[in-house]
C-alpha cells in the first residue's frame, strides 16, 4: 500500500465515493464479531466510519490480524464503500484488504472513569470524541481571531514570556531562577506590548500567560494561552468597541464554520448568531447596587465571585462590560478616572455565568502614581524604569485588553471545565503528563 493516495474518512460520509474502491488509515475506535463477520469503527482526523471484514473475503492472515487488533491498534485498509443506513453514519466499507500498522496493547480507557484518571492518562484521551471536537474548535477560533487582526490593520508580535515585571501583582506570580536572578514566567504581555505600539501603533500577541492561582476553580489555569492587543491613540471606551467587534467576529463566524463541532458539544448556534456589538456598559458602582438588590451581601471595593457575575448577565444573551473599578482593586497601570477613585477600564463578561472573558484598560501616562501603586505591592522599582521611557519618549493616549483563550473557548463549546479547553492543562494539583 505505499504510494497511493489516501481517502479521509469525511469524504465517504459526505457520500463522494460511494461504489468506488478507497484506502484510508486510522485507528481502531471500536470492534465487535458476530458470525464470521468483524465490524470495525475506524477514526480518522476527519470522521469515523464502519469497516466490515467477512471471513473469506480477505487472506485468512489479514482476517486473523484483524481478530487480533485491540482497539486504538493502527491500520490501513482497502475496501469498496457502500451506503448502509444500518451504519454509523450511513456508510461503510467491505475491507478486501487489511494491514495492522501498530498492534495496541489493551488501551488503559474503558468506561466509566474518574476524571483524575482521565486526567493522568490525558495524553491517551486526547483521542476522545469530546477533546477531538474541542481542539478542532479552538483551532478555528484562533484562525477567525487572526482574520479579524490582519483585517484590522494589528501586528502579530512576538513579545517574551521570561520577565522582571509582575504585572498582574505579586501575588499570583511564578518565580524562577534565572542564571543568578530571581526571574518571573510572565502574567501578561502587555507592558511589552505598550513597547511596540511607539513603532507599529496596533498590535496583538498569542503567548502563553502563567497565574500561580491558588483557587480551584472551573475557570483558572496556571497556564493559559493569552490573546492580548494593545492601541495607540485608543480610549477605554475604544477599546471596548475593538473588543465587541472582535469577539462578534468570532461567534458570527464560528457559527458558520464550525457547526459540527457546536453541535457535538450541544452549543446551539442560534446562540453565537446574536453576538453582535454593541454589548452594554454597567459602571462597577452600578453593578454593586444592583448585586445588592439581588440581596448580595456586598459593598463597594469588594471583588466579583462567580455567583456575582453569573447574577450581573443574568437575563443577557450577549456579553456586557463592567467598566470602573475601584483604583485599589485593579493594577498600577490602569488610567485612573476624574473622580479620583475609578480607573478606565472594563472587564468582558461572558453569558450564561462564563465569567471575565476580558480584562482591558486605558493606561495610565502618570509615573508617580504608577510608582506609588506598584510600591503598595511590594514590587522592585528598578525593574519597571525601561516601562516608565515609554511615558517619558512621545508618550501617546493608548489601551488595551487581554483575552484568555480558553475562556473564550469554554464559552463558545459550552464546557463544564476549563481544562477541556486545553490539551494539557495545568492546575495547582497537575503538571503530569
Ligand atoms: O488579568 S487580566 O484580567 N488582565 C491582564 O492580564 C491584562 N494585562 C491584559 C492586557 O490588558 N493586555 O487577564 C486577562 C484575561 C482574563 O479576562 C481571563 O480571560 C484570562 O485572561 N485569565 C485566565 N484564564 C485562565 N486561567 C487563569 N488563571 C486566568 N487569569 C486570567
């Protein structure tokens, strides 16, 4: 079988070849036997479809292999396709000729399993319907987030991930050994980010973040995939609308391109197809007295939980934005407001209690206060002098916003947990595999 070309299994589905003779390869999803007759479940990248083997039809050694495989075992068959409404799918193919790449060993995932098993076999099930989906999904949503910057006159750059600045705070910053030097895995890019906009006016980065959160919770990694952008010449409330657009961009579009992926993962699309700017606007004192007349227990200055947020877009189909926050309860680079006691800034909420999709900001062009802030955190000044030139050297109005992607991801696939929205995710209890 070398030298051929190889048919992917969503082609027969689609009924293009139906009577003609195909090869495709893949793997053993599932197998049973009855009367002479071996039923084969074959996945590919592309779909999974029923391969059956009749005893006589093939060399009594390929028969005897095809005995054999175990389940996830590697092969590559030969076969005429036929519609068959009895097969998943509507198709199969009578297998005339069967080669074992790989034999597998008893696969270790059966049924029934915790999800700390599935957990530390994640390498392995990664071959599940659920994760193939999820991973199928993200890559479009990042193809549809690319568009939407190439189309927007963004820059992809490349900014670094090893660091002096603890950005987001102390508190939830890793820490590492740099040849002699205390060194930190960044949080965010964006001070870098404010860098290059003095050259290139708008840009975006994809790197990964790092959080040393200690919370368990179904929405925090220690290792997410940022999408950051940041603006010359842009206010909070611009911001915003470069934030709406992008995420409607993307539910429009993912709507579109990835139905089979949304429906497997029972996200309706006629919930994406709303995601259309503007999304409200609800000033952080605002969201306090209306929490508090759903009889929260909870004043100015106090952070949102989940229960929080799931009650603030109760009611909402789309996204809203909670825009000044309390100085004290956001970062030293965060613009402050006229009155002294607010920063412009906003956080992205998602529907259906998702939570923080987005964090974003004006930034602040005031050093002594930046100084004064970053003190309060215990930070080392010196290592955020090259970020105060920036304000020094032509210093321009600018904002920006970070996304996390799985975030995004766990919304749109309507996830339990945020760990399915990452091949190998990390969480304080995890780093194997
Ligand atoms: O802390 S953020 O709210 N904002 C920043 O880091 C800014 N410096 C971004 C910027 O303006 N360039 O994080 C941004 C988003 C937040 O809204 C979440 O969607 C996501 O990053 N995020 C996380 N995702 C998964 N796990 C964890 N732990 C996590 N923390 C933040």
């Amino acid at each position: 079988m070398q030298g051929q070309s190889w048919t992917k299994i969503k082609e027969i589905l689609e009924g293009n070849k139906t009577g003609e003779e195909v090869n495709i390869r893949g793997w053993i999803y599932r197998k049973r036997s009855s009367g002479g007759i071996i039923f084969i479940l074959v996945r590919d990248s592309t779909g999974v479809i029923q391969a059956t083997i009749k005893k006589g039809d093939i060399p009594e050694e390929e028969f005897e292999k095809a005995e054999r495989a175990l389940i996830e075992s590697s092969i590559k068959i030969k076969g005429i396709v036929k519609e068959d409404k009895r097969a998943p799918g509507g198709y199969e193919i009578k297998v005339n000729k069967f080669e074992v790449v790989n034999f597998a060993e008893p696969f270790p995932i059966t049924e029934d399993h915790s999800e700390e098993f599935l957990l530390d076999v994640r390498h392995l099930w990664l071959r599940s319907r659920k994760l193939t989906e999820v991973m199928k999904l993200k890559a479009k949503v990042l193809r549809l987030i690319r568009e939407w910057f190439d189309e927007n006159d963004f820059y992809e750059v490349t900014p670094s991930v090893i660091t002096l600045n603890a950005a987001e705070g102390g508190a939830t910053v890793f820490s590492f050994d740099y040849f002699g030097q205390k060194a930190f895995l960044s949080q965010t890019a964006q001070m870098y980010l404010e860098a290059l906009i003095f050259s290139l006016e708008r840009v975006w980065s994809l790197t990964p973040s790092f959080r040393a959160e200690k919370s368990r919770t179904r929405k925090h990694l220690t290792e997410y995939w940022h999408l950051e952008a940041e603006e010359a010449w842009v206010d909070n409330e611009g911001n915003m609308k470069i934030q709406e657009e992008l995420v409607s961009y993307v539910c429009q579009n993912i709507a579109k391109v990835a139905k089979d992926e949304l429906e497997y993962l029972g996200r309706d699309v006629e919930d994406l197809k709303v995601i259309e700017p503007p999304f409200k606007r609800i000033k952080y004192k605002d969201a306090i007295k209306k929490l508090q007349d759903k009889g929260f227990d909870i004043e100015w200055g106090d952070d949102f939980g989940a229960p929080h947020e799931r009650a603030l877009v109760e009611g909402e189909d789309k996204p809203i934005f909670v825009t000044h926050f309390p100085v004290e309860s956001k970062a030293f680079y965060m613009k402050i407001s006229p009155d002294g006691k607010t920063v412009e800034c906003a956080d992205m909420l998602a529907p259906e209690g998702y939570g923080e999709l987005i964090g974003g900001s004006e930034r602040s062009e005031d050093i002594d206060s930046m100084i004064a802030r970053l003190k309060a955190d215990g930070a080392k000044i010196e290592n955020y002098e090259w970020y105060f030139d920036l304000r020094r050297y032509g210093s321009v109005p600018h904002s920006g916003f970070g996304l996390g992607l799985e975030r995004l991801v766990m919304w749109i696939a309507k996830l339990d947990h945020i760990r399915d929205a990452i091949p190998f995710p990390r969480t304080v209890t995890r780093v194997y595999p």
